[in-house]
C-alpha cells in the first residue's frame, strides 16, 4: 500500500460536507473559549498586589 498522493484527495482544493463543519466547528470552539477567557479575566481582580499581612518576628539567637 502505497501513501496517499493528494490527486486522490476528493476535497483537496475546497472542504466540502463533513469536514468543512468539523472546521468551522473547531474555529468556533477555540474563538468561543477566547472570549469566556477575556470576559472571565477581565471580570477578577488579577492585580499582583500581595494582601497578605507581613509580620515579621525577630527571634533571639541560640547561645
């Protein structure tokens, strides 16, 4: 069995029927996860501020 040449390919120029929805529906798919991200990221606080209390103890050194 020989590889596949592209001649033998019936939708080689254009996508026809199947995988042209599979296409479409994969584009979409990564467009509508895009914009979930930027909504979700936009709508948080991502600032990088720590708001964690520094407290600082000194401890006595060991004699």
């Amino acid at each position: 069995m020989g590889e596949p040449r592209l001649e033998d390919i019936a939708d080689y120029d254009t996508l026809k029927g199947e995988k042209k929805k599979v296409v479409f529906a994969v584009i979409l798919a990564g467009l509508t996860i895009g914009v979930i991200y930027t909504i979700a990221y936009n709508m948080y606080d991502n600032s990088d501020e720590n708001l964690a209390q520094d407290k600082s103890y000194k401890v006595a050194p060991r004699k």
